[in-house]
C-alpha cells in the first residue's frame, strides 16, 4: 500500500460530532442535499430526513438523487422538494435557484467520489460549505470540510435520527414528525435488510421502537417499498437466478446480467437491487456476486457475504477492483464487459475462500 493511500485512509474520520453538525445546520438557511448514485432505502430515507428537518425549521431545502431513479420510495418523498438529476454537464438542477444559491451542501450515505460523479463538478468548489453525515468505512475525505462518519452504524439513516431529533430540539425520537420518522425507518429497515444484517445493534431496535411510536406503519411501509414490484423486477431476477454459478467449492455464487437481458424484459437498473443476497440462502455459499454490464466495456459488481464463521470481508475484497463499502455488503466497478469481469471476480473469489 502506498504512504498516499495510507495518508487519505487515515483522514477518512470524522472531524465532528452530532452536536457541530446540527450547530452547523441551525445556522444555514438553505441546504441542498445529496447521496449517491442509484440511490437505495437508505440514501432516500436519510436524505429525504434532513431535508425535512430542515424545512421544518423553517429553512430551504431540495434533494438532488443521481439516477437510475425509481418510484418505489414515492410514499417516503412525500412532499420533499427533489429532482432527479440527469447525468450531464448542462443538467438543468444546477441552474436551479434552490440548487446554486444554497448556503450549505449535505451529502449522506457516501463519501466517495465514484458514488457522487453526477455531483462531482458542482461538489468541488463547495467543500468548505459541505457537511458529511456517512457510515462506510472508506471514502474520499476531500468532499466535505465536516464530516461525521460511524462506521458502526448500520444506516446513515441512523445517524440521521440523531441528527434530526436534536436538530429539531426534540426531547427523543419518538416525537419526529411523521415524515421524518417515516423516512428514517425506512433507511434503517432496508440497510439491515428488514432488520435481519449482522450490522444491526441494540440501539437500532430502540431508535425502530421510538419511530414506530412516532407513527411509522411498520407493515404498511414494507407493503409499499418491498411488495410493490412490476412484472419486470420477477424477469430479471429469473434471468439472474438462470445465470448463477457456484465457484469455488460451492462457497462463492456469481449472477452476470447482460445489457441484453434488460432490453429483453424491459428492466432497469433500479429493479436489481437485493437479487445479489439471493444466493446466500444456499447453505454452503459464503460470499455472493451479481454481475451487471453498465456499458460495452464497464461492469459493476456487488459483493454480499454472510456473518459466519469464515465472515470474509467482501469490503476488502471489492478494495481489489477500486470500489469498498461495508464487510458485508460492497461494490466496485470493474472496467472490462461482462466476460472480462466475470473471470477476474472468479479469481477473487477462489482467493479469499481458499
């Protein structure tokens, strides 16, 4: 490893507490907010929190989500002022008022350039007016001038409870309002897969208990996010599920999905999140891969393992390609097509299950 490596992997820390970054938004009018690309339950839910907490407060707020965009957090956004950004230089967002006079720029749930390439012109001259509130262990500590990061915490979500409860000089989360205590569960719940991820602690039971008491339809929020899929979301993960192969002693599952199968079943992007946990329901496989061809010669990759007694580290592992995220879920992306990749993911994983 590289001493400039080891420099940018010991800035990525948090120079601020809860307190300093609620101090920082109380002294804002106006925020726009940001997360990562493809944006999951997670990075809506914490997103869609901070923005409400700030309206409530009686202050400007919009968030800016990177596509491919899906409506399946439409009962979450609510009201939340948004766009979806459209990838290219001349977007309209960044003409927007809301956008380029905003006093004060929030990314959540990423702190990595890779995740925010979207944003990443507009990220660049505003550092110093930027605040951090992330969860993974590895990202790009030039982004934002104040950052909180826990690597402990299961969702930027979370962290997002904290922040908006004693933003809004609550006496505890139970009395969030509606909106935010809807948007913070749902962060929760779908980072730790309903609950069920070896990252959930103690204290994520207690914050879910509070939400809940403020309100938040725990089954009718699953109904909406998670049994609400079309036709679509079946067909390619049949076409997933047609594709997998066991490697390395049945200990490693690899899924590939082609530009064809989308065009073919008329999916999208956003309709693939969770098929790469499917594998892991196989006794003996301990790490899972779900390939995707993005372009003619780049495919992003998702790594999810279980927390057994291999708990291999699949952050280190996408580490390998350029990418991280957490020990049990990551991503990286891998510049070759879907054939190309396919074979050094095998390697990889033969390596680590060795």
């Amino acid at each position: 490893m590289s001493q400039t490596t080891d420099r940018t992997e010991q800035a990525w820390a948090s120079n601020a507490t809860v307190d300093q970054i609620v101090d920082r938004l109380r002294r804002s009018d106006s925020a726009v907010v940001l997360t990562h690309g493809k944006p999951d339950g997670d990075a809506v839910g914490s997103s869609v929190a901070i923005a409400q907490a700030l309206i409530a407060l009686g202050k400007k707020a919009i968030v800016l989500f990177d596509p491919p965009w899906t409506d399946r957090f439409d009962c979450v956004i609510a009201d939340t002022p948004y766009r979806v950004l459209e990838g290219k230089a001349d977007d309209p967002a960044w003409s927007d008022d809301r956008v380029k006079n905003a006093d004060t720029v929030v990314v959540v749930d990423t702190g990595s350039w890779s995740q925010l390439a979207a944003s990443e012109a507009f990220l660049r001259t505003r550092a110093d007016k930027t605040v951090l509130i992330d969860h993974h262990a590895h990202g790009d500590p030039e982004v934002a001038a104040l950052r909180h990061i826990d690597t402990h915490a299961p969702a930027a979500a979370q962290i997002a409870a904290d922040v908006t409860f004693n933003l809004l000089g609550l006496p505890s989360i139970a009395q969030l309002p509606l909106p935010i205590a809807r948007a913070v569960y749902l962060g929760m719940a779908t980072d730790t897969g309903w609950f069920k991820h070896p990252s959930v602690r103690s204290s994520t039971f207690r914050i879910a208990a509070d939400l809940i008491d403020a309100g938040v339809d725990h089954s009718r929020l699953f109904l909406q996010t998670e049994q609400s899929d079309p036709p679509e979301r079946l067909l390619i993960m049949q076409r997933a599920m047609k594709s997998m192969e066991l490697v390395a002693g049945a200990q490693g599952a690899i899924m590939c999905l082609s530009p064809a199968d989308f065009e073919e079943t008329g999916a999208d992007l956003s309709l693939t999140g969770g098929l790469v946990d499917l594998p892991k329901a196989v006794r003996t496989v301990e790490v899972s891969a779900l390939l995707t061809q993005v372009e003619p010669n780049l495919t992003k990759v998702s790594f999810r393992s279980k927390a057994s007694m291999k708990n291999i580290d699949v952050n280190a592992l996408a580490q390998r390609f350029g990418g991280g995220g957490h020990k049990h879920a990551a991503g990286a992306r891998i510049e070759a097509d879907l054939s190309g990749a396919k074979k050094q993911i095998v390697e990889a994983l033969e390596d680590a299950l060795r």
